[in-house]
C-alpha cells in the first residue's frame, strides 16, 4: 500500500512539474512551421522521458554520494549542488536571452511563426528544457522513495499525461501570448 501511495504521489507531483516544461515546449516548437510543431512536440517529450529515466538513475547514484566533491570558501559542494547550480545557470541565461528577444522586439508580431530554427534545433531545445526543469523533480522523487521502479513509472506516466496536454496547451499559449 506504501508503494501504492508513493508511486501516485510522484505521478501528480511529476504532472504538476511537467506543466511548465509543456508551456516552454510549445512555446519552442512554435518557432518551427505549423505542420512540424505536434511533430517536434511528441518527439520532444518522447526522447526527454528517455533523457529522464537515464537521468534518474544517475542522479539516483550521485545523491547515494554524500561527501563533498570538493570545496570553494570553505564551503563543500557536493553533486547534487553542481547540479542544482548548473540547472540555475541555465535557466538564467535562457531567460534572459528570451527577455531580450522580447524587449528588443526581434519575435515581432506573435502570430508569425519564426522559422529560423530547424527541427534538430527545435528538438536539442526541448531535450535541454527538460533536462533543466526535470531536475527539481528528479530530486524530490529520489527523496521520496528507495524503488527506482516507482520513479520510472511516475515519470512514464507522467510524460504520457504531457503527451495528451501537450496539444490543447500548446494552442491556448499560442492564443494567449501573455502566457508566453
């Protein structure tokens, strides 16, 4: 019954997470040709829950390490804190190079689609989002339980709930350029 509880508790914390990851993916397949964005949305989601269960285990492995791998000020780090830094970083520069997108008006008007980007682009986009906001969830999910086969089916399920969003969420943020 514990295993019960703890697999349907990662599952909706691992939903709840994934919605913004759903948002910043439409938001990137957007720039490709309308006939090619549920394309590189599925393939996306796809190859990033491939990307979440090998990083699972890996991030299930160096949390088990608990010493510091080495020290800056006379302060350890640890994996687990060159992860969650390097995570950060990411997400600091990705938001800023959007702000200044946005700022300088390079996206122009919102209902033309931005066709620069090829489908690999688009794809190795989606796959380093993921990467980024799967990390806190990662975590929290090795923090939970012990049963890595719990984690792999929270995050299965999880995806296959991203897949059926992914559509109707990828259209309202499209409709409604504020959420972008």
């Amino acid at each position: 019954m514990e295993q019960i509880i703890a697999l349907l508790t990662l599952i909706l914390l691992e939903v709840v997470l994934g919605l913004d990851n759903v948002i910043f993916i439409s938001i990137v397949a957007a720039r490709l040709p309308v006939h090619q964005q549920k394309k590189a949305r599925r393939l996306g989601l796809i190859l990033a829950m491939v990307m979440r269960l090998v990083l699972l285990t890996v991030i299930s492995l160096i949390l088990k390490l608990q010493g510091d791998l080495f020290t800056v000020f006379s302060m350890g780090i640890s994996g687990k804190d060159l992860i969650l830094i390097a995570g950060g970083l990411f997400l600091l520069y990705k938001s800023s190079t959007e702000i200044h997108h946005k700022m300088e008006g390079e996206d122009g008007d919102t209902s033309k689609k931005i066709k620069a980007n090829t489908f690999a682009d688009v794809i190795g986009q989606i796959l380093i989002l993921d990467l980024v906001f799967s990390v806190d969830s990662i975590i929290t999910a090795v923090g939970m339980v012990d049963e890595l086969w719990i984690m792999y089916a929270a995050v299965v399920v999880s995806v296959g709930v991203m897949l059926f969003a992914s559509e109707p969420i990828s259209k309202f943020v499209n409709n409604h350029p504020a959420f972008k």
